[in-house]
C-alpha cells in the first residue's frame, strides 16, 4: 500500500515533459499524499491527542460532559414527579375497588366472581347505593363530575344475544349471534336502590354477555404542592364489568380506570411562590440548549468525515486503482456520533413535552418519560466512547464492534428456532398449562427458561390431565432447555470469546488489519511534533480531480490525432 501511494502519473502524451517537471511534480504529489495521510489520522485521534495536535480545545468532550450531569438531573427530577402521578392513579384504583367491589380483599381481583343470580343484583345495588353516598363515605377528595349545571350519571348496560332458547337438558338450542345492548342511567342527586331506580330492570342471564356499569369521578393530586408543582385535576373513568361470555356459571368481576389528566381551571396555593416553578422551566430551556450545540457540532464531525470518505475513496481509484471495501468506508462515519445525535433528538423532543406538562398543556406522562429515558440511556451508552481512550478499556468496545455483525446472523437463526418452539407450546400446551395460555406468556416462560429461572415450577404446574400431552411436555421441555442451555448458548460465548482473543493478539502484534490502517501507519508523525499544526487546505483533492481531467483531456487528445 505505502508502495502504491507514491506512484507517479503516467503522461500519454507524445511530447515527454521536462525533468524538472517530473521531479517538482513528484515532490508535489509526496507532499500532497503525506498531507492526506496526517488528515485523515487526525480525524481519528481522540480530544486530548487532537488538543496536542492542533492546540485546540475539546469542545465536544466537555459539552458531553455537561449535558450528562444536566440530562441525569432533569431524568431524576421528572421521575420523582411522574412517580407521584403513578402512585396516585394506583391508590386511586385500589380505593375505587374497595369502595365499589362488595366484600373486596387485597390481591384477590383475580378470584373475585359471582357465581348466583342473587348475587349479581345484590352487586350492581352495592355499587349504586355506594356511588349515591360516595362524598359521605370517602376519605379522599372525590366528587362527581358535572357538566353544566347537572351531575354526569352512572350506567348500566347489559350486552346480550338478540334471540335464542336454550335447552342444555335436550341437548338443543337456538341463537341470534346479534348483540344488543340496553342502557340504564341513575343520577347520583338521589340515593335509592336498584329496584326503586329500575324497578323493570332484568338480566338474561341465558343470553347475557356481559353487564357495564360505567361512572366518572373527579380528583386533584395534592400532593405535587409540596414538591412546589402545580397540582393536576383527574377525571376516573370507572368501569366495573360483570363478564359472563364463557357462560360456565361463574361471572367473572373486574374494575378498570381510565384517567384523564387535566389542567386545573381556578387554582390559588398560598405559601408557596412560583420562583422554583421558572427555575425548572429556565432549566430545562438550558438542556434544550446544550442538546442543539451538541447535535450542531456532531453533525459537523459526521459529514466531515463523510467528505474524508470521499476524497479518500477518489484517492484510492485514481492513485492505486484499488476500490475501498465498506469496512473501511464505515470507519469514516463515527457511530458514537449517531449515538449522540439521536440522544440529543429524544432529550429536545422530551424536554419541549416537559415543558408543555408543566405549563399543563399536555398530561402525557408516558410518551415524555420514553423520550427522556431513551435519550439519557443513549447519553450514559455513550460514555464508554471514553472508556475508549484508554488502551485496557478499549478491547471491550473493539469486541463488541467486531463481534456485531456475527451476534446479530446469530441471534437471526436462534430466533427462528425459539420461536417454533413458542408456536408449539402455545398450541399444544396452552389448555393445560397457564404459563402457556397466550403467545407473550409461552416467551416469556422459554426465555425465564434459557436463563435458568423458574424452571421448576415449570414442569410442575403441568396438569396430567391427559397422558400423551404430558409425556410431550417432557419431550418439549427438555429438548429446549438442552438445545439452548447447552448448546446455543456456548456457540453464542464462543463466538464473543473468539473475537476477544483476535482483538488481543492483534492489539500486541500492533500490525494495521485493514488498507486504510496501513495507509495511515505510514505517518510516523506525533500529535506534539507540530506537523499537525500546518495550514489544512484541500490542496490534495484538487490535485486528483485536476489531473483525473488532464488525463481524459490527454486520452482524447491522442485519439483525435490518431483519427
């Protein structure tokens, strides 16, 4: 390669020029090609060689650093506040199933049915007589929601089969699979019983799928005040559902909420002043800030060395006739870089909707908390860029790059193999076994598996009610711990083993692995010899468009006088 590098121009023209020329010009290209190669090794040195170099600061480094310290804080400061949201909404719920549910215990939503006719009219009369006195029972600051000048009603609607007799004793039935739906309404002005307030309400219990009894009630988090936030106004939408769609006698009883976060319309706090309110405001502006300066100058570095990719490229065809693999292009576009930009996208996008739950023109909790959380994982990912400096921490980030690619072929053709096993399971011992029942249960059982967890259990809780699925769950269960544990597995350490040790003994063979390591090891200059300090210019890639032209103007030219 270093051979090729100094290669003269072949002139095609029948006059040969002087040689004086040949030697100026000859100097000219060495010069040119030595320039090239300190460029582009410059473009690869980290801040503190890049600072003996050329004298210049590391901006980028510093501002990293920075935005991390800023980016943790603004992380921790809006999960304490998005942690109050969530406790509130979950004690909110819990109190509502105590509230509404007819002799509820803790922890046992999942058993909680009625199994008598009785006992689902003495249920729906609970929930109303409970809701009609719901200010005078409730220790929290619930209230009905009003619109106008009147108060939102509870619901009941019963969803049922259109027509249709049954008759299980005779083994005959008839049904119209049209569903109706029919709605009651019961204002909480009054205090009655269900049969006072629907004295002809019935539920056909043969037909019916499902009974909904649907009610809203408002409430304020007050306890935001003493973290000197501005409090939220809640609207609980409560859904209490009697499900009777497997008609096998036992009515299945579950309370859902969906909330609504709202901006509070007439608020007054007294003892507490709005400074801290701007602080955080004016703090998070800052983040935004740092975030653009950031995403600015890493965008540079990238088409920087996006345009050394090309002239390096251009350099290698006309010099050295020698086409550049994509290895050796990738080396050009630094992937901490696009780290750190996409990092800066999600920390902008997520601190603008901070800004806008703050000022409560948004209550999307969630979709911020993404953003944010993503962006500081990036931020603290991108850390180990640095890690990299050092010549013992920087092995781990060489593996990891190296071992990539055969990571991701191998992760491709393991996962085909653990998602057969994930179709199989589901299928055959989904009726028998509740680790098995759904797609998403069956992986995430396979994989507790794969790291040797719950494994146990896992083969007890199989039900033997039928002998030849039992045997299969054997089968199947061995088969895939002794396939992944034993075998993937290994092939997958080996594989991150085997790169670490080719990463070792070329890290103590010191020799370059690839042309473009070759072409820069040629320069023997140091970051503190001054060489680096010289006026850049692109002096070289003038010169190979310019003589890639005189050299199709030469060709044509004796064509023509050949002609």
């Amino acid at each position: 390669m270093e051979d090729r590098s100094d290669l003269y121009d072949v002139y095609t023209t029948n006059a040969p020029p002087p040689l004086e020329d040949l030697q100026h010009q000859c100097l000219e290209d060495q010069d040119n090609v030595e320039c090239f190669r300190r460029k582009i090794k410059y473009y690869f040195m980290n801040p503190c060689e890049k600072y003996h170099a050329r004298g210049r600061k590391p901006w980028k480094l510093i501002l990293q650093i920075i935005k991390i310290a800023i980016i943790t804080i603004q992380l921790v400061s809006f999960g304490l506040s998005n942690q109050m949201v969530v406790t509130f909404k979950e004690e909110n719920l819990m109190a509502f199933k105590h509230l509404f549910l007819k002799d509820y215990a803790d922890g046992g939503m999942d058993s909680y049915a009625v199994y008598r006719q009785v006992d689902v009219y003495d249920h729906i009369d609970y929930i109303i007589k409970q809701y009609g006195h719901l200010p005078n029972i409730t220790v929290g600051n619930h209230a009905y929601e009003k619109k106008g000048d009147f108060y939102t009603p509870l619901s009941v609607c019963q969803e049922f089969y259109r027509n249709g007799t049954i008759y299980p004793g005779n083994d005959t039935f008839e049904i119209d699979a049209h569903v109706e739906t029919e709605c009651f309404e019961v204002y909480p002005m009054y205090n009655p019983s269900l049969q006072e307030t629907l004295p002809h309400f019935e539920l056909h219990f043969k037909r019916m799928l499902s009974v909904k009894v649907t009610f809203v009630l408002k409430a304020i988090n007050l306890q935001t005040v003493r973290h000197r936030e501005l409090p939220d106004c809640y609207d609980f939408t409560v859904i209490i559902t009697f499900n009777n769609q497997v008609h096998s006698g036992r009515i299945k009883v579950d309370l859902e909420n969906d909330v609504d976060i709202n901006e509070c319309r007439d608020w007054k706090v007294a003892g507490a002043s709005a400074r801290n309110i701007y602080l955080t405001v004016l703090f998070d502006c800052l983040i935004i800030i740092t975030c653009i300066t950031s995403f600015a100058l890493c965008t540079r570095s990238v088409i920087n060395g996006i345009q050394l990719q090309f002239a390096y490229t251009l350099y290698s065809q006309n010099r050295c006739g020698q086409k550049v693999p994509w290895s050796d292009r990738l080396e050009f576009v630094n992937g901490w870089y696009i780290l750190i930009i996409a990092s800066d996208t999600l920390t902008i996008v997520g601190s603008i909707l901070k800004l806008e739950i703050q000022s409560k023109v948004l209550t999307n909790y969630d979709l911020c908390s993404i953003f944010l959380g993503i962006g500081t994982m990036f931020v603290w990912t991108g850390v180990i860029r640095y890690m990299g400096y050092f010549r013992k921490y920087n092995i781990l980030i060489l593996t990891l790059r190296a071992a990539f690619p055969n990571v991701i072929r191998f992760i491709c053709c393991a996962g085909i193999i653990y998602l057969s096993y994930c179709f199989c399971g589901w299928v055959v011992l989904g009726p028998y076994h509740e680790k098995f029942r759904t797609l998403n249960t069956v992986s995430e059982c396979l994989f507790s598996l794969i790291n040797g967890d719950d494994m146990y259990p896992t083969f007890k809780n199989m039900k033997q009610k039928s002998s030849l699925v039992w045997v299969f769950s054997r089968v199947y269960l061995y088969s895939f711990v002794s396939l992944f544990i034993y075998m993937i597995l290994s092939l997958f350490i080996t594989i991150i083993t085997d790169t670490y040790d080719t990463i070792k003994q070329q890290q103590l063979s010191g020799n370059p692995t690839s042309e473009l390591q070759k072409f820069m090891s040629v320069c023997q200059d140091l970051p503190n010899s001054g060489m680096y300090r010289l006026e850049e210019n692109s002096c070289f890639l003038n010169c190979c468009v310019t003589r890639c032209r005189k050299h199709q103007e030469t060709h044509q030219e004796r064509l023509t006088s050949e002609a």
